[in-house]
C-alpha cells in the first residue's frame, strides 16, 4: 500500500513561477506576436481576467443609469397626472380656470372652502404625493390649498383633524418648511413667504405635539430666514415681525413635547450669532419666551455639552446660546436682576455652558484688554454683546444672595451631611457655578470671593437664623465621601485624584465617578472661599468661635467672626489637607504617569520638555491647544499644579496660625510615619544630589536683573511686524514649557524634597536642621573640589593654577586677592561692600580678612575662621543696628527688623533735588546702586548660615516668611508664594493693623469714613520735611469708595500693599542675594521661627552640661592625662550652673557675640567655645576674642571672686581690648 495514496488520480497542476516578472506588462514583447512560456501565459490570463470584470462593471452601471431614469421619468409622469387631476378637482369645485388659478399673481384673491371634509383630505392627500419645493407652480398650489383649508376650518369648525388627517398634515408641514427652505436660499425670484408662514402656525394650533416633534427642521428653516432677512424683506416681503412670530408659534403650546421644542430651539435657532443685528432687537423674543422652560429644556443637553468640550467649531455656537440664555434671564427679571440671585435651574445650565467655553473666553477676554497678534478663533476679542452678557453675571447681589435662594426648607447640618438630599445636590450646583465664574474671570476673584463669603443660607425656614457661606460649604464638604475617605486613610487618595479612564488597578467601589466629581467641586469652592477669609480674619476672630452651625443674632458681631470655624472642626481639616498634600506631591509622578514630558502640559501647568517643530504651529493658539492641561479629575478647566497650590497654601496658613497660638496637639503635624526616618537624611540627600545633576546650567542665567520689573512697564503690545511678533511669543511659551518639564522631572525625581519645601513641619524640626547643613557640607565639597578647610583650599587652588599667569602677575594671586579685603573698623560695611560685592556667589568660599585701624595700621588676628565670623558679625551689626546711617532696615515696635519700604523713594528724592531725570541711565544705576546692598546684605547673611555662625540679628516674622516661601521653581510656586494677611500687619505697624481691625468690625456705614481705593506713603526728604504720595489700589482706585461690602477687599490691598509691593524692590534684591549663598529650597525647610532660630540661635534655655561636653581648653586649662579638669575651670562651671539663664546667655553673647546656642547643641559651634588662661590676678576682669569664641579666664581660686568678676565682665561690655 501506498502511504501518500489520497484516493485522487489526477497530477497535480504545477505553475512554475521561477523568474518571475514583478511587472506582468514586461511579459509582452513589443511585437504583436506573443511568445509562449508560463510568464507571459499567466499575464494574458490576467488581463483577460480584469478585461471581462471591467465589462461586468459597465453592464451594472447601465442598468443603474436605466434603473434610474426610468423612476425619475415615471414620478415626473405620474406627478403631471397628479397635479392635472388636482387642478381638475379645483376647476370643478372652484369655478377657476386652472392656470389662472395657479399664476402667482392670483394668489391673493379670496379662497374657495371645500364642501366637505373628505374633498378637503383627499386634495391634501394628493398635493402632498406631488409638491415639490424648488417648483414655483406647486408653491404656488400649496399657497392657493392653504388658504382654502383654512377657511374651512373656520367656517366649519367641527371638521375632526384627528386619525387619518394627522400623518398628511405632518407631511404637509415638512413641505412647506422645505418650500420656505428652497425659497429663501434660491437666487430666482421667490413667492411670497408669508402665507406659508402663516400655514405653519396654523399647523401647529391643530397638530401642536406633531409639530414639536419637527422642532429640529423648524428652527432650522427659521435660521435660514433670519441669516437671510434683509433680501427675503424685499423680495418676499418678510418682515420681523412676522418672523418672530413664526418662531415664537412653536414655543407656546404646552404639550408634553414642549420642552423638545424649546430644546431645538435652544440648539438650532439660538446658536445664530448676532440675532439682535437681524431681528432689531432681542425684546420680542425675550417677552414670550419661559425662561424656565429653556433652562430645563438644556438639562439633557449637560452630557452632551460635557462630550463635546474639544469640538472648536461649536465654541461660538455655545457663546451665543450662553449670551441669549442670560439676556432672556435679565429681561425676565427686569429691575431686579443685578439684586435677586437666579434659580438653581438657571445656574445649573449656565454653569455647564460656561464650563464647556470657559478656556476660550478666558482667552479671548484676555486679548481684547491687550492688542493680540494672534487672528486665530480662539483669539479674536468677544463679542461686544457676548462680552456684556458674560459680565453681567458678575454682580454682587446676585453672586452674594445665590445661598438665599436654596429651594429646600428647614436647612440644617443633617441636610447637608445627606448626599441625596435637596441640600446637598443644590450645594454642588452652586459650587459648580461659583467654580466656574472664578474661573472664567480670573480678574475678579476677589470679588467673586468676597461676595460668596458673605452670602448666607436660611436655617429652619427662618430668614432670621442664617447660615454663613463658610460654613455651608464646609458642612457640605466635611459631609462628603471624600473628606471621610482621604481623613481616614491617606493611601486612598491617589485613587480619588486620578481620572476616571485612569483607574485601573485602585478603585473606589463606594464613591461613583459622578458622585466624586461633584463633590471635589465643593471641597475646592471651600478651600478658595476658606483660604481668603483667612488672609483677612484676625486671630482674635480665629479663636474665638463657637460650635453654632448658624450665625448669631446679634449685628454687633463682624461676619468674619461670624465664619470662623470651631478648632476641633480645623483640626480634623488639617487632617484631611495633610492627607491630600501629602499624596499630591508623594505620588506626583504617578498622577502625572499617564502624560509624557515631552508632550504635555499647558499654558498655565505643564508643559513639554522638547520643543515643537517650527512647522506644526502656526499660532500661538495652535501652540496653546497641543499643551493640554493636566486637571483634577473630574473638575473641567482646574489645573493640578492650582490645585496643588490652593491645598499647600491653605495648609500653610493654618500652619501659621498655629506656631503663632499653639491650639493643636504635639506631633499632629508630623507624618513621619509614612516614611522610613533612620534612611531619611541620606535618601533626601541622594535625591539633592540628582536634582543638582538635572539642574540647567544656565538656571541662574535666567534670574531677571533686579530693576527689569519695575523699572520698565510691560507694553500692551510687542514691538515689531505680527510674525515677529508671534514668533517671540511662541518662543517665550516654549522657554515656560522647558521651565515646566524641568519641574516635573524634579518633582518625580525628588518627592522627599517636595514635600521638604512645600510641607516642612511634616519632618520633626532637628531632622530638618541635619539635613540643611549635610545640604552645605555636599555644596561646600563640590565648590571647593574636596577641600573644606580654609587653608587646604588655599593650597588646592594655589596647586591647580601654579604656571598660570595673568596679566604679568601668577594666577593664584588673582584668584586668592579676590577673597581678600582690608577693612577698616570704621568703614566696615562700605569696605565689605566695595571689596566683596562683585564677587556674587564666590563669598561661599573662605574669605580673608585683615582689619585696619584707625592710624591705617593692619590688625594682628588669629586667621583659623576667627577673624571672618568677627568680620560678618561686625558687618551685621553696623548694617541692622537701629543707630545706622545706612538706613536699610527698620524696626518695629518689638525691636525686630525689616527693609525699609520708604528707602527706594527716598533715594529717588536725593536723585529729584540732584536735578537727575527720572529713568535715565544715571537714575536707574543710582537706584540700582542701593538695592546692590540689600543684595549684598541677603549674601552676608547666608554667608553665616553657611558657615554655621550664629548673628544676634533679629528679623519680623513677616520678613521671614518670604524667606521660606522663596522655594522658586515648585509647580505651585504661585500660589505658595509669599501671601499678605491682616495679621501680619501686626508686625510692620501695630497702628495700622488695629486701625483695620476697626474698620473690618465697624457696625455702622464705613462710607462716613470716606474712604477710597488708595494709599497714601509719607516719604521722609533729605531736608528733614516729608513729602506724602498717593497712589491707586486698584484701577481708578479714587473713584471706588470703600463700603460694607467691599471692605474686606480694600483691607486686604491695604495689606497686599504695605507687605509686599511697597518693600518688593527691597525684599526682592534681599532674597536675591541671599539665594545666590543659600539655595531658596533649602530655606523653604523652614518657617518663619525657625528661619530665626536658624541665624541666631535657639532662644531656649542654655544647656549648660551640652556647653561643658564641647568646650575645648588651651594654656594651664588644658586637661591633661589624669582627665582632671582645673580648679578654675570647676568653679566656673559650677558658676555657671548657679545662673540665671539670662545670665547664661549674657555669658554666651559676651563670648560669642550672640546670646543663643545653636540649633543641634554646642558641637556645632563654629568655632568651638574655649577657654584659656589669661594671668593669676584675681582683681583682673575676664576678657574674650569673640572672633575665635575664645574666654579668657584668670585664675581665680574663690566662686564668688569668679562669679562677681565674670557679671561685672559680661554687664560692662569687657571684650577683647582688655586682654
């Protein structure tokens, strides 16, 4: 047997395809003979093959194109019969000849009734089976059968239109909107449109549910009579108003479909730009229109709107649609609607729309304040009659009386904590909507702000019992499943922050998305409306609330007080805020994980690490739409680094409040628990180091010079031809999308640091400490190539340039001269000044000094360090001493210092009476001249920061809280920023803060007190006179009185003011300078107390058993091999522990010239604390050289002799020039 046998007997055909031609047209010879062979026989049988498929492709179009014309040739044949057995019936029934009857000009003549319902039904029947829309003669027919029907319906009235007239009458309607369709866009002569007009509105008197249902193809036709208005009025003779009323005919039957009309209304016929340019005037629309049937005809149209947020072609559509909605609104409520808060409803859909436009008219609000270059939709300015819609909304009595308005009764704490309930739903439409104005008015945040604090919500039916908006937000968001779930455990709220496509691994089964999207939107009106109540609400106010959910009766009491909240309620805030920050900045490469670096972002977020090629953008607005924001999930147009911001800021304000009144428990603000403490410092200290490796080389390059900000206004436009123009501006975007991705990139790289510079107090403060020096010791080693001490980096440097010269003299000589200044005792801070200013960050590296007497004599000194921390420490003292004739900084009434913000006038003035011409170069350089010492003072103050020596200098907290809020390049860095409060007014002038005070809490009319929008500055003249300066708050600030309601805002400016735009040139040349020694990041460690006890010590009691364990001993007091200290050096000890500790710190201040100890203990005093022996006279005072902490102590035998020696010492200012 066969194994391979298959049972078939036939070979197998075999097509030999060896050789082939790719190219089966090669297979021909040129000549007409084909010759033979298998690649030339398989190409003839596939032309053949494609020649017979080609012939079956023709066969079918014929029979397509017979097929075809046959109907068409049919229907036209079989309409003819039609129309000749319809004009037949009407010659007979109306006496008529038919082509008279069917002329156009015979149209007006008086109508004929049919005799019956049945002829009348069965004419209908047969006109709808052959009218077509572009024929003039069955326009003409329609016209003519209208009239006819219409008066039989008249003069017989009980003719049933129901059953079988309802589908012949609804096809009659689609007609005749075609007809009106044909006719208004046709460029031949038309009929006249009216009388079809008017059988539309018949139609929709007898069928009106039908007629709804063909809403859409209704408001169509009536859009393409509006657009084309002004040529159908003298062609057709349409006027306006029987427009209007055509359009308004649909709109007035209440059926069940009417919300459907009003729907299509919304969508087809209010999508029309400009209607009031066509129409004349919105009025007769808007006084026959519901509103309330509108708004809730555009509920269902919510999730589309949210579907569709990226479709650019309907923006203007939506705009337009917003516009009219609001304009129909106000007209509505007439006199009242700059007063009266809209309805739920209304919010409910101008809240969605304006979220679906909102980036778009941000923008384009934007550029019609400032000349744009950009032509582009989205940047052309709005609308004059859009832009006034849109403000209107801005109003304070509407915006403040929106919580009044809240349809549930009785409104307690249980109805708020219920998500299902009327409350709590209302509550998250006005969050949407108070979100939403913010952020489509950027601008007039404060207002909108203030104007939402100081709504109120009634309780218990009773207008008299109010709750305020503080707390109604609070109690809605304190209830939500959010706050329980992140309070609860802070490893769910990644899950909670992520969008919803994202989650897919970590859900939250409990939380619908719908449900948590709503109620981040409360959360996040709370934190804005929280965050600015506070900037304003004195710690007083703070601290004194009660647990009353409802305002008390009594108007003496100031609404901010009325708003604070309880403590334990900020604390179990706190908890919730630590969580999220925590997760926010922890797991910031996670909430960014599904968005590449390279290109993501957006203008005001994120943005791309590379940048875009030239040709792909042609617009700014191009460049704009392909950086997508990141958002919080859920909330449209919020962007996460806001968020961020917002959370961080608040967290740190209440932070603040609680280092200044401490009113939460020890440790509540650490979370050392989430971390693993023993490798803390160096997993923080890697993450330095990478950091320090991504950083750009040219980062520093890119700090703006100190005047270009204030000295040079921004021009509104750019300079130059509009591509120019447009190519700096991309440009300038692509620079802040690089800046963006660095950021990102740090953030992912280095969390621990986030939350160290965002988040301190999350780390204990002694960590904080260890982890700041270790920082300057690696930036010490990487400066100085290995070399920390002064001399051995001497030697290097000496070492690395011996050979070189230049100009004739050796390298290391101009190098270490650099270093090197002579200093006069008299002249110490000019001479510092002159000799080390220029040399910018290099004052990291050791200095020398030699001071020079007044007969110009060099000074002998001790060159281990000593000589350099008495040279900073005399700098300091002459430039921050109150007595100084420098006049940089002031003091307030607690004696603590900062610049002073009357100094850049003053000088100005010196500049005035020198005839100098105000920015000219001279001027300019002038100026620039005094802010170089407030930098160079910031470097001399980090110069003892980062040598570790302590300087009795004490600043006002305010002044150090810009320090720590300097972090610089976080991606909330504006809205962790530096912000001005009331409450630190307190201490810049305790006059003007109680003066505020007054004013926030005054109960009568604050107009009596006619103030204004502005602020007056008393600059002292070199004559000794003063000259006063007043200037604006805000724009036209002297026409805007300051009045109850705005009060809060006019305190605030007050305090933005005075805080930070006055001193901000000082300030910022300050900082400058300081961050040029210390990195800002470093500094953001730190609050306010700390950055305190970080220059000059910690303001505890002296350790003095600490003191004792690090003190290093010279001459007869060295201890020797015994171990045994000397009999002086016991009783000085013992001496010292009998002190007072203001006693111990005048001995510590004697010795060291600061009064406090350091922050880790005395073994990081530099250099050590030591004692020697100076002589055995036991009537000789102790003397110090406290530029090596050196005390030179004699012999004394006797406690008391050293005890009364030593205070006579450290009381009468002994020092080094009695040794």
């Amino acid at each position: 047997m066969f194994q391979s046998f298959t049972g078939n007997s036939r070979r197998p055909r075999q097509v030999n395809l060896g050789a082939r031609n790719t190219n089966p047209f090669a297979a021909f010879p040129p000549s007409r003979q084909h010759p033979t062979g298998p690649q030339n026989t398989l190409a003839i049988a596939q032309q053949e093959r494609a020649l017979r498929q080609q012939e079956r492709d023709r066969l079918g179009a014929c029979r397509i194109l017979q097929r075809t014309w046959r109907g068409y040739r049919s229907r036209k044949i079989t309409r003819g019969v039609w129309r000749a057995e319809w004009d037949a019936a009407e010659q007979r029934r109306s006496g008529i000849s038919p082509h008279s009857a069917m002329l156009p000009d015979s149209v007006g003549q008086l109508p004929v009734r049919y005799g019956t319902a049945e002829e009348c039904l069965s004419q209908l029947r047969l006109l709808v089976q052959f009218l077509e829309p572009s024929n003039n003669t069955d326009i003409a027919r329609i016209t003519y059968f209208s009239n006819a029907f219409q008066k039989t319906l008249q003069e017989v009235p009980t003719i049933a239109t129901e059953r079988e007239w309802t589908t012949p009458l609804k096809r009659l309607a689609r007609l005749t909107l075609r007809v009106l369709r044909s006719a208004a866009t046709s460029t031949a002569p038309a009929p006249a449109l009216w009388p079809l007009l008017e059988l539309l509105m018949f139609l929709v008197d007898l069928i009106p549910k039908q007629m709804a249902l063909l809403a859409n193809e209704y408001f169509s036709v009536m859009a393409v009579l509006t657009n084309n208005i002004d040529g159908l009025f003298t062609t057709c003779r349409l006027t306006r108003e029987n427009l209007v009323q055509s359009i308004l005919a649909l709109l007035r039957p209440i059926t069940a479909e009417t919300l459907t009309a009003y729907e299509w209304f919304a969508r087809t016929y209010l999508t029309i730009p400009d209607l009031p340019l066509y129409l004349g005037t919105l009025d007769g629309l808007a006084n026959n229109i519901n509103y309330k049937l509108l708004t809730s005809a555009l509920g269902p149209m919510q999730s589309q709107l949210k579907n569709h947020l990226k479709k650019e072609d309907d923006v203007d559509s939506r705009l337009w649609l917003l516009s009219y909605l609001i304009y129909f609104h106000k007209y509505a409520l007439g006199s009242q609607a700059s007063h009266k808060a809209p309805e739920s409803g209304f919010v409910k859909v101008v809240s969605e729309l304006l979220n679906s436009t909102a980036l778009y008219i941000s923008r384009r609000l934007e550029s019609g304040d400032v000349t744009d270059i950009d032509d582009s939709p989205g940047r052309t300015p709005l609308h004059p009659f859009v832009k006034e819609q849109l403000f209107s909304l801005i109003n304070q009595g509407s915006i403040t009386g929106l919580l009044s308005e809240l349809q549930s009764s009785r409104l307690s704490q249980s109805d708020l904590a219920n998500s299902q309930s009327d409350a709590s739903r209302e509550a998250k439409v006005l969050a949407t909507y108070a979100l939403t104005l913010l952020r489509v008015f950027p601008r007039r945040g404060d207002d909108i702000r203030m104007w939402l604090y100081l709504g109120s919500a009634t309780s218990d039916g009773s207008s008299e019992s109010r709750i305020p908006a503080i707390k109604y937000f609070w109690q809605a968001s304190r209830s939500s499943k959010i706050f329980a779930t992140i309070s609860q455990d802070s490893t769910k709220v990644l899950s909670l922050l992520k969008p919803a496509n994202d989650l897919h691994t970590s859900r939250t089964p409990t939380i619908s998305h719908t449900e948590r999207d709503e109620e981040w939107t409360i959360i996040l009106l709370f934190l804005e409306l929280y965050t600015f109540v506070l900037k304003v609400m004195d710690d007083e106010e703070f601290f004194s609330s009660g647990s009353s959910f409802t305002a008390s009766s009594n108007m003496r009491v100031s609404w901010t007080k009325e708003s604070a909240l309880p403590l334990p309620d900020i604390k179990d805030m706190t908890v919730f805020l630590k969580n999220l920050a925590f997760t926010l900045y922890w797991n910031s490469a996670d909430l960014n994980e599904d968005e590449p670096i390279h290109d993501s972002g957006g203008i005001r977020s994120y943005f791309g690490s590379s940048a875009l090629p030239p040709e792909s953008i042609s617009s700014v607005k191009d460049f704009e739409m392909k950086n997508k924001e990141k958002g919080l999930s859920g909330v449209t147009g919020i962007p996460l680094d806001y968020f961020k911001g917002l959370v961080t800021g608040l967290l740190r304000m209440i932070h603040e409040r609680d280092s200044r009144r401490k009113f939460l428990p020890d440790g509540h603000w650490l979370m050392t628990s989430r971390f693993d403490m023993e490798g803390f410092i160096p997993a923080v200290v890697a993450e330095e180091e990478n950091r320090h490796q991504l950083q750009d080389e040219d980062e520093e390059g890119e700090q703006d010079d100190l005047m270009d900000d204030a000295f040079y206004e921004p021009s509104l436009g750019l300079i130059g031809t509009g591509r120019a123009q447009q190519t700096r501006r991309i440009e300038a975007l692509r620079r802040r999308q690089q800046q963006a991705a660095r950021r990102k990139q740090l953030e992912a790289v280095a969390p621990r640091l986030e939350l160290l510079r965002n988040m301190p107090f999350f780390i204990p403060f002694p960590t904080r400490v260890q982890i700041f020096r270790e920082f300057i010791y690696r930036d010490q080693m990487r400066r100085r190539q290995g070399f920390i001490d002064p001399d051995a980096w001497r030697m290097s440097v000496a070492q690395a340039s011996m050979g070189r010269v230049i100009e004739g003299r050796p390298a290391v000589h101009d190098i270490l001269a650099r270093h090197h200044a002579n200093i006069r005792r008299e002249r110490i801070f000019k001479d510092a000044f002159d000799q080390f200013y220029e040399l910018g960050e290099g004052l990291k590296e050791p200095i020398q000094i030699t001071f020079i007497d007044k007969f110009d004599t060099p000074e002998a000194g001790i060159d281990g360090g000593g000589v350099t921390k008495e040279f900073l420490t005399s700098v300091t003292n002459e430039a921050f001493k109150s007595t100084s004739d420098l006049n940089l900084f002031e003091e307030n009434d607690q004696h603590l210092l900062y610049p002073n913000p009357a100094a850049v006038e003053y000088r100005r003035e010196l500049l005035r009476q020198a005839e100098f011409t105000e920015s000219s170069a001279d001027w300019n350089e002038n100026i620039r001249d005094l802010l170089r010492r407030y930098e160079f003072l910031g470097r001399v103050i980090g110069k003892c920061l980062y040598e570790g020596i302590l300087v009795d200098v004490n600043f006002a907290p305010f002044f150090l809280l810009k320090w720590a809020l300097t972090g610089g390049t976080g991606s909330a860095q504006k809205e962790t920023a530096y912000r001005a409060n009331l409450n630190d007014l307190k201490d810049l002038d305790q006059g003007l803060y109680q003066g505020l005070l007054q004013l926030k809490n005054y109960t009568g009319d604050v107009e009596d007190f006619s103030l204004n929008f502005t602020v007056t500055d008393t600059v002292p003249l070199p004559d000794g006179g003063n000259r006063t300066i007043t200037r604006d708050l805000k724009p036209n600030g002297s026409d805007l009185p300051v009045t109850n309601q705005n009060r809060l805002v006019y305190i605030s400016y007050i305090a933005r003011y005075r805080l930070q735009v006055q001193p901000a040139l000082q300030t910022n040349a300050f900082l400058q300078g300081l961050g040029q020694i210390i990195q800002p990041s470093w500094l953001s460690m730190f609050n306010q107390s700390e950055l305190q006890t970080l220059v000059s010590g910690d303001s505890g009691d002296i350790d003095v058993s600490d003191l004792r364990r690090n003190t290093l001993y010279g001459g007869v007091y060295t201890i020797g091999d015994d171990g045994e200290e000397h009999p002086t050096i016991k009783l000085f000890w013992d001496v010292m522990h009998r002190m007072k500790n203001e006693e111990r710190q005048k001995v510590l201040r004697f010795v060291t010239s600061t009064p406090r100890a350091p922050l880790l203990g005395f073994s990081h005093l530099n250099p050590r604390f030591s004692i020697r022996d100076s002589s055995e006279d036991q009537e000789r005072l102790p003397s110090t050289s406290t530029c090596v902490n050196l005390l030179k102590l004699p012999r004394y035998t006797n406690a008391e002799v050293l005890r009364e020696k030593l205070l006579y010492a450290i009381n009468s200012g002994a020092g080094f020039d009695l040794s």
